[in-house]
C-alpha cells in the first residue's frame, strides 16, 4: 500500500498528490510514468512522474479528473492509500545540451513535462516554456516553471490570461526570434499534431509524448499500438516519446475513442 502524504488542488480538476513509493522513485527519470490502481478491482491508470523525491521516496503524480478512474482518486484523501503504484516505465527523456529547448505543455500536460525542463535547465539548455490551456484556472504550475525556466508563455483559448489563442501562436513568437534547437510537447493529440506542423518549415526536431490508451505497460496487450514512420509501436515500451515528424496521429486519435461508450457507461454508474 501506498500513503498519500500530501494532496493539492490545483485547479477546479487538476489535483497533485504525494505518495509514498520508494520502489518507484530510487531509479525514477524524467518522462517516466507509473501505473496505479487504487484497489484490487481497480483500472490501471498510467500517471507521469511529475517529481521524485529520492531522499523521503515520494512520487508527485498531478492527475486531471477525466472519467471514473481519475475521479475516484481525486476523491482519496491526504492519509488514505493507493493499492499498487508500479514503475518507473518507460522510456525516459533525452537530457542532452541541445541549444535552446521549447517545453510545450498542454493543460495537464505541462506537469508531465516538468522534470525533464528542471533536467534540460541543469544541463546547460536555454529553456523556454509555453503553458497552455482553455482558460486562467486550468493553467497549472506557472511559479513552478518561472523559477527554473528562462522565460514562461502563457496562453488561453479565451485570452483570460497572458496571450489569447493557441501555444502555437505562442511558438510561432519564440521561433519568429531566435533559433530553436528543440521542441518538447505533451498535451491533447490535436495540440502536438499542430505543434509539429507550426515546427516543421523551421526544421526544428519536435518531441511528443503520447498519450495512447495504455493497460498493461509491458508491450504485450496491445492497447498502446501506434504507427511511427510506418511500423507499429508500442507506446509504453518504445515510448512515451516519439519523434512528431513521425507520428500518424489521426491513427491515434481514432484509436484513443475506441472505449467512448464503456468510458461514459462507467463514469455515470
Ligand atoms: C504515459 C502516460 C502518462 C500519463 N500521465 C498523466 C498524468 O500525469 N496526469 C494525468 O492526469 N493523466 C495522465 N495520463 C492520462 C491518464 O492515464 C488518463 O486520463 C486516465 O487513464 C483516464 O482514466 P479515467 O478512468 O479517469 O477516464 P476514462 O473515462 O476511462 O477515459 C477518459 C479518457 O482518458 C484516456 N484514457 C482512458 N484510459 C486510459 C489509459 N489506460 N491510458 C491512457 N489514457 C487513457 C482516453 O483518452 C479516454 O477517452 C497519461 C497517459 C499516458 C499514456
């Protein structure tokens, strides 16, 4: 079992979580997620490590209330705990000293990207960063990424705060000033499918990490299946990230809705 130590809200239904999982953390690197259940009848639900903490063995997981899995574990308490926390899985990202890095964080994508921005900052990286969301109260971890990144872009969809419109409209500012060596992007499909088309007459590698419906995180179910440069993938075992220029994300798209029925039969039962 796995105690929560501290829980957050951070937006209307955006909450973050301390838990105790020394196992999952000792080797626990940026990009890397773990897959929870909240009891033995529980769905698996694969949750970014946010943060580590190796020294007291806590995970931050920031989880989005979404449907039946994400609601019942917003709804555990600090002190209440967690069945199973498995991980660290997959791959982790590449920290490397690229130039200037362009950290993309769409709603609670942002707190899925924020170990590897920490990481990329250390290593010598100029690191910009574009949070982006519907409107001011989805927006997650501002003051978090000021203090470590250069500079911190905000957008809304209704222009409640920083700029109105798009984070592309927001990349499109960055590259239109500078060189970009690297794009890194986490966030709805439709979002990082338009931020590798705004990168790519620049030539600017862009990085996405995917969000395939994921079960059981091994590469032998199946779920996760995704096309890269026209092989199949496994998106928990050969990712989470996958170069954009090579992803066929209407493919992923189409497979990510396959569940709609059970997803909303499960969510009003
Ligand atoms: C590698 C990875 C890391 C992730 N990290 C985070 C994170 O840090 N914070 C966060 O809030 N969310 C994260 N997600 C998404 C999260 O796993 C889903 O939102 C969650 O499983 C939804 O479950 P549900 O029962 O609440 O919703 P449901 O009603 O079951 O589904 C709602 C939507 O969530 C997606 N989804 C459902 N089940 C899964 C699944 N098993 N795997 C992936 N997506 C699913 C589908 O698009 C679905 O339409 C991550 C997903 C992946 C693949």
């Amino acid at each position: 079992m796995h105690k929560i130590i501290e829980k957050k809200q951070l937006a209307d239904t955006i909450t973050l979580m301390k838990v105790e999982a020394p196992m999952a953390v000792r080797e626990a690197k940026p990009g890397q997620f773990v897959i929870v259940r909240l009891d033995e009848f529980g769905e698996r639900i694969p949750l970014t490590i946010c943060d580590a903490d190796k020294a007291r063995g806590t995970v931050t997981l920031i989880i989005q209330q979404l449907g039946r899995s994400t609601k019942d574990l917003c709804a555990l308490k600090a002190g209440d705990s967690i069945k199973d926390i498995l991980g660290p899985l997959g791959n982790p990202t590449e920290i490397e000293k690229f130039g200037t890095v362009v950290i993309i964080g769409g709603g609670v994508g942002a707190a899925e990207l924020y170990t590897a921005a920490k990481a990329l900052k250390e290593k010598g990286n100029k690191v910009i960063t574009i949070i982006g969301a519907r409107n001011k109260s989805l927006i997650i971890l501002e003051n978090e990424f000021k203090a470590i990144a250069d500079e911190v872009l905000i957008t809304t969809d209704d222009g409640s705060y920083g700029i109105k419109g798009f984070v592309t409209d927001a990349l499109k500012k960055v590259i239109s000033g500078q060189t970009v060596n690297r794009v890194i992007c986490c966030g709805p499909i439709p979002m990082m499918k338009a931020v590798t088309m705004t990168a790519k007459p620049h030539n600017i590698p862009v990085i996405v990490s995917l969000n395939a419906i994921l079960l059981d995180a091994t590469g032998m179910c199946g779920s996760c299946r995704c096309t890269i440069e026209g092989k199949t993938k496994f998106s928990c075992v050969d990712g989470p990230e996958f170069d954009g220029y090579k992803v066929d994300f209407d493919e992923l798209m189409a497979r990510n809705k396959r569940f709609l029925d059970e997803e909303r039969r499960a969510l009003e039962g």
